[in-house]
C-alpha cells in the first residue's frame, strides 16, 4: 500500500441538467461502419465516449439503458449534450492539449504582483488564469455558437476576476469567466490579441515577434514552420554576416522568412522591451505598431497579402483558405485521439463541407465528428492491417481532465494539495504522470498505460472511493453499507461506471473480495476496497 | 489486493511538439496570395478627425515633456541611496532580489532586478554615459512606485560633442512632474544630438504613448537655428480604430495630413519645438 503522503479534499460533483430520455420514433437501428477496418463500440459504450468527451462525466444509469434499449440513439444524446453547459470547460481542456497554453510558468510569476506575493496560493490560479484566457475564448465562442472565424476577429476576451485584477480589463465584476474587454488600445483580433496566448508564446526582444508567427500559423492554419526542410550547412555559412540582411536576402533564410516576417511585424503592439516585466507585459503598446516595418524590414501581410496591422490580421486569417480545414482537423484530432492521415482526407473533407455549410460554427462540426466511424471505432477488425491497428486509438485513456471531472461527479472528491488541483499541474500534482499535457515538455497526450500511471489512476481510485463511502457520493447513493452488496448493486455499479454488463466471473470475485475484507476491517473498509476496485477497471479508466 | 489492470507499453511521451499537423491540405498557395478570390480588402472606417486637430493632437505629446535618460538616471540613481543591507541585493549599481521582493530599512519594497552601467553624475545638469537594463519595481511605504521596465543607454562624447540613446521601455516614478510621472506612458526611440558652435541639433526616431496617446516621430531632425526649432519629418498620430493619420512635416513641421484610406485631409502643423529642444538640451549638458 502507497503511503497516503497526499492531503485530500472534497468538493461539489456539478448539477446535471435534464435530458429527454423520450424514445426516439421506433427502435434505433445499431450503428454500422462503412470502413470494413473499423468495428463500432456498442451504443452504450459509444454513449458512455461522447458524454467524456463534451460533458467530462459519464451518463447516468437511465442514459445508458435507453441507449442499450435503442429506444433512444447516442445521436439524440449528443445533441443535447453539446448543450450542455459543461461543454465549455471539457474545449477548454481539449482545447489545451492542441494549443498548450496552460502551462506551468510564464516569464512572469504571481508573486512578482504586490497583491499576490506571499501568497504560494496564488501560483496555481494565477498560471491557470492566464493560459486559460485564449481557450476559454475560443470555448465560449463555440459554446455561443458563433462562426469560429470570431477567433481571430473578436473584439473581447474571458477574463475572470483575478485577471480583471492585474490586467487592464473592463470586467463585470466577481470572479468568474465573463466576456471582458481590453482597455489599452489592442485591436479586435480574437485569441490574436490576448495576454494569454503571448505570455505563452513570447518573443525575445531580437526574435521580434517571429517565435510567435510559427505558433499561430502552426495553430490556425496548420502551416509549420518547423517541419520545413531547413540547410544548416548555409544557414552556418551566414553566421559572418549581418543575421537581419540574411533573412531578407539568403535564400536559405527566405524559405521561412519571407512569409513569416511580415506577419511578425503586424505583432509589434506587443513586442516588449524587457520580456521579462510586468508593465511591459501585460500592456499592449499601440505606439508600437509601426516599429514592426523598421525593424524587420518589410511591411505586414499575410502570406503575401498586405495587412495594415494587427486590426487587418484576423480578418485576413480567417478568409485564408487553410483555415477553416485547419479547425476541422484540429478538432477531429482532438477527438479521435489521434492525427488525422491521407486515408482520412475524404472523411475530412465531408467534415469540412458540415463545417462550411454550418457557417463555420464547431458545434455542428463536433456532432459530426462524434459520428464519424473513427471517433466511434472500439476494435480493428481481425483483417485490418498492422499499420491501422498501429494507427487506429479504438480504446483510449481518459484524460486526467476526464477522469477528475468523471470522478468528483461520481464520488464528490476532488484532488487538491496546498491550493493545486493534483491531476491539472505538474508543480505540485501528476499531470503528467497521469497521461497529461504540460504544453511545453509533454505536448501529446498519453496513449497507453504506464506504471506512473497506474499509480495516480491507483491512487485518485482509492481516496475517491474512500470519500465516497465516508461523505456519501453519487456512486453510493441507494447502497447499503453496512451490508454486503448485492448482485444486483454489483451489475448497477458495473454498468454505471462501465457501461458493460458485469461478467459473472468478475461478480465473484468483487464479492469474495469484499468478503475478505469485511472479515478483517469490517463492512465499510469492504466497500470502499470494492469501489477503488471498480474505479480503477480497465472499462472504466478508457472510453 | 486485486490488480485488475493489465499494465501495457507506455508510448513514449512527446519530446516535442508532435502536431505539426498533417499537411494534409495545407500546402502554401502557390500564388503569392493566400485568399481564394483575390486580396481582401477591409474598408477603413472614415477619418474622425480634421488635419488640424491631428497636429494639435501630436503636439499635445510634449506637454509634459519628453521621456529623457537623464531622468531615468537621476531617479534611479536617488533610490539607489535607500538600499540597507541585504535589500535589494546587488553590487555597486546592480540590483537584484528575490521572488516576491524585500523591504529596505527605510520601508521601501523593491522587487526585480536592474543592472547599471556608468559612473554617476555630479548632478543631474551634467549627465554621464550610462546604460541600464530594468525589471524593478520599487514602492514607497505611501505607495509611490518607481517603475523600470525596458534598457536604456546614453552616450555622450565630449570630443565630437555629439550624443546618441536609446530608450525602450515602461520607465515611471509616480511622484515625478514630467514624462515619468505619466501614468501607462511607455517609449521606444532612438536619438542622436550635437551641439555645435551654439546650434544644437536633434535627430529622432521611434514611437511614443504618454497613457492616452499614441505617437509615432519618424526621422524627425530638429535643429535650433532652423524652423524656429520645430521639426522636421514624418508626424503619426494611432486612431482607436488601429489606423493611423500621418502629417508629412517636411515644411518646418507643416504638411499635409493624410488618413489611412488613402485621403488628404488638409495641411496642418506640428508645435514640438520646446520639448525637443528640453529633450536636446538635457542630453547636451554631459558634454
């Protein structure tokens, strides 16, 4: 037994909100897949997937045997849970696997603030706060269902009241995310023209903003710089000269430099003369604006078309013609577990026809996405070849995001020490370690069990069982814990954490191990033993 | 205790960035554009103000004076004096403290870094070549601050009487009566000077915002024995709607004011003559 070294809380598992579980007009037909390579998980499980993925919880056990009854399809589950309000924290932390923001410092600390210095309980909001504020703009605008071009062309950003505190921001007022507004003079330019997306992605003062230009372009339009062929051999060569003039001129150089410096001179409203102070930082500098022309030597643009500046560069990114099949890829990424290759490419170019036809707004991209046989995959088939077994994510880890959030629902505990969320931050917690993204060191999530996984996935199983029985969480609710389970609690159990029916191998053995137990410690240490069981199962910790 | 899960490999976490996403269908356009149907064009909303009223705006930067070095230096140099023991840390100019700062003995808290180079003036009259490289913050028990975030650097050579700096940055001190007591005010320019045979000239070039104002003087040359002192060069006065008007001030600061759609709005004048003769004149006094 690990020591218990770690200090645990509890919280408040989030309302459910209602959904109709009115039978769909006969019984719904099961799903079939057009790829001979792929085999569909079962409604339920499939149900069980979806409800991770938009809400970050698992459906309930009236959920999941409508589905398993086909009176009602995972379809029409969908649809209303992509309104379902906690879908906009579940893009925030999908969001954050692809544009890795929510990172564990920034060239700037909280305590070099005067009203959070001596305060470590500061650190974590603090950094969450910043990297979050470009993901949960671009959460609420596809929770708002506005077209996803309002990324790059917003005139307001989320704030929440600790930034409102620090940054020049109009706020509403209170501490929660609200659509706010900067104060200092920056553009309307969406996440392009949010402190958390360039304190993420900084520039040094030589590197004028260039870092930067990779990053968005990496981002919004799925153009990487780095993956360009590069001679290293000449670019040494030019190491006696003048390293500017060789940007504008070297040919070796201009292969990036020609595209990527004019847009870097449309950022010089936030090219800050020390990177490394506040003042500097988290102000954008309108007299700036026309030192990007002087100092790189060309005017802005766009990937050859001209821009005025940062006001015009939003505008100009989202009518590239990269852009919008950059978002459809991004986000069946996203939620396939994996990077799309040329086999998906008629696959995504139906995803981006919704896409388009739904006047770019996501939520109509995200349904469709949900039914695509690669998202819904839970097998390859005996006959598949090795390249798509190798490819194909058919059973997936649930994030540390998804097992928190589905956990806490099903247990009300939350992992938290000295003000850290344990399984959202690798300073003090195991991120990480439990299949996460830092965004910095660690950029993919983790595809297949490890033993620090295991350990965390251990652990967090046996504090929330133990909170569950102690404080009576969801899970228990109905149990009796003074008496042994019933077969019938087993199966329910199985089921809701599951979404497959108990083998009665497995019921045998849950019960001997809960008799095991009571004999030594009694009928309530048997039960949470049973349930850090259950939460540690292999079908409960994929989708 | 059962140990229901079969552990497997463990994929090998990502050293580096793994997304550069598929090139799927985002080769560069092989035209120079990177639109479908041609460049877009945004319309510029209309000009908001009259040629006048942009000069009078321009004119309006120097009302408390310009950013000067000297300044910097003198009000940096001045707290320097209140360093006791180990805050701030640091030797000779240097300044460096720990995350989250210290408290001198006379109640001051300085928190950052900042590093001098150049010995200290006599006086502020006659300043002395210096650079210095700030990330400091240092706040009076009344809670006065003292703000430096940027580099800056003067040179001053007493053979050719000639002068140059550089200053970029957030430089403050909210007690002062000039450009540093501006509250937001922030510069990035570049500035050379000589004064000859009684003529001082000037030459400057960089952008200025004093808290609400943003200007841009682009290869502005002044000289005290033409115009009067007023300059001469490219004036730019930044629009809230992120576009700027230019005054093309090639007539003694007179020219015409043009908007970023393309039309001439008039001609009007710029007034900067005493701010950068003061500007012209502090540097000059170290030579």
């Amino acid at each position: 037994m690990i020591v218990l070294w770690l200090a645990l809380a509890c919280g408040t598992p989030a309302p459910q909100p209602g959904v109709s579980l009115a039978p769909d007009t006969g019984l719904v037909a099961l799903p079939t897949s057009s790829d001979p390579d792929l085999v569909l998980l079962d409604p339920a499980r499939l149900a069980r997937r979806v409800s991770l993925d938009l809400r970050g919880v698992l459906p309930d056990v009236d959920e999941l045997d409508v589905v398993a009854a086909r009176t009602v399809s995972v379809e029409t589950l969908s649809e209303a849970w992509l309104d379902d309000p906690r879908l906009e924290e579940r893009l925030v932390r999908l969001l954050a696997e692809r544009w890795h923001t929510r990172v564990e410092e920034f060239l700037v600390r909280y305590d070099e603030y005067p009203q959070l210095a001596g305060d470590p309980t500061w650190a974590y909001p603090f950094q969450r706060a910043v990297g979050e504020e470009p993901l949960r703009l671009m959460a609420h605008i596809v929770v708002e269902d506005r077209p996803w071009d309002d990324v790059v062309t917003t005139d307001h950003t989320m704030a929440n009241g600790l930034l409102a505190e620090l940054w020049p921001l109009d706020h509403p007022g209170g501490e929660d995310w609200a659509p706010s507004t900067y104060t200092d003079g920056r553009p309307a330019a969406g996440v392009l023209a949010t402190n958390g997306l360039w304190w993420r992605y900084y520039t040094t003062l030589s590197n004028y903003n260039r870092g930067r230009v990779a990053a968005i372009s990496r981002l919004l339009v799925c153009e990487d710089y780095a993956g360009r062929l590069v001679s290293l051999t000449e670019s040494e060569a030019l190491g006696e000269g003048d390293v500017e003039d060789a940007l504008r001129e070297s040919p070796t150089c201009m292969g990036c430099h020609s595209s990527l410096d004019p847009v870097a001179a449309a950022l010089f409203g936030f090219w800050p003369a020390n990177e490394y102070s506040i003042e500097e930082l988290q102000t954008y500098h309108p007299d700036r604006e026309s030192l990007g022309a002087d100092l790189l030597g060309v005017e802005p643009a766009w990937y050859g078309d001209p821009i005025y500046g940062l006001n015009e560069l939003g505008a100009h990114i989202a009518r590239d013609p990269r852009f919008a099949p950059c978002a459809v890829e991004s986000f069946s990424s996203l939620l396939w577990r994996r990077a799309p290759t040329l086999a998906d490419r008629p696959v995504l170019d139906e995803l981006e026809s919704t896409f388009e036809g739904g006047e770019r707004r996501v939520k109509p991209l995200l349904a469709a996405i949900l039914q695509t046989d690669v998202y819904r995959a839970g097998a390859v088939s005996a006959d598949a070849s090795d390249e798509r077994l190798q490819t194909e994510a058919t059973l997936r880890l649930q994030s540390p995001d998804q097992l928190a959030s589905s956990v806490a629902a099903l247990t009300g505990f939350v992992w938290t020490w000295e003000g850290f969320d344990q399984l959202d931050n690798d300073v003090l917690g195991f991120r990480v370690l439990a299949g996460g993204v830092d965004g910095k060191s660690i950029t993919r999530a983790q595809e297949s069990p490890g033993m620090t996984w295991w350990l965390v996935v251990q652990r967090l199983a046996e504090a929330a069982a133990e909170h569950a029985v102690a404080q009576g969480g969801a899970l228990v609710s109905g149990l009796d814990l003074a008496a042994p389970p019933s077969e019938a609690d087993l199966e329910r159990l199985f089921w809701w954490l599951t979404a497959t029916e108990l083998p009665a191998e497995h019921a045998v053995a849950l019960m001997a191990l809960w008799e095991s137990v009571a004999a030594d410690d009694g009928a309530e240490r048997a039960w949470i033993t049973v349930l850090s069981v259950l939460l540690r199962d292999p079908l409960f910790v994929t989708t | 205790m059962l140990l229901l899960l079969t552990l497997g490999c463990v994929a090998p976490a990502a050293p580096i960035d793994p997304q550069p996403s598929v090139p799927l269908d985002t080769a560069e356009p092989e035209s120079e554009s990177a639109q479908d149907d041609g460049p877009l064009e945004l319309e510029v909303p209309p000009a908001e103000l009259t040629a006048t009223e942009v000069a009078s705006a321009i004119s309006t930067l120097g009302s408390a004076g310009l950013p000067s070095p000297v300044e910097v230096q003198e009000v940096y140099l001045w707290r320097l004096d209140g360093r006791s023991g180990d805050c701030p840390q640091g030797s000779e100019a240097n300044v460096t403290t720990p995350f989250g700062g210290c408290v001198a003995a006379d109640g001051w808290i300085w928190s950052g870094i900042a590093e001098y180079a150049g010995e200290p003036p006599e006086s502020p009259e006659t300043p002395k070549s210096f650079a210095l490289l700030g990330d400091l913050e240092v706040t009076s028990p009344e809670g006065d601050r003292l703000v430096l975030g940027g580099q800056i650097s003067l040179e001053l050579d007493a053979d050719s009487d000639t002068w140059a700096t550089d200053y970029a940055g957030t430089w403050s001190w909210s007690l002062a009566d000039g450009w540093l007591g501006l509250a937001g005010a922030s510069a990035v320019y570049s500035a050379a000077g000589s004064r000859q045979d009684g003529t001082t000239t000037l030459t400057l070039d960089g952008s200025f915002h004093d808290g609400s104002l943003s200007v841009r003087l682009d290869e502005v040359v002044v000289s005290s024995a033409v115009c009067g002192g007023e300059p001469v060069g490219r004036f730019e006065l930044r629009d809230a709607s992120g576009y700027w008007y230019v005054l093309d001030g090639q007539d003694c600061g007179c020219g015409p004011v043009g908007w970023a759609d393309g039309t001439t709005l008039g001609e009007a004048c710029v007034s900067l003559a005493a701010p950068l003769a003061d500007l012209a004149q502090a540097m000059a006094g170290g030579l």
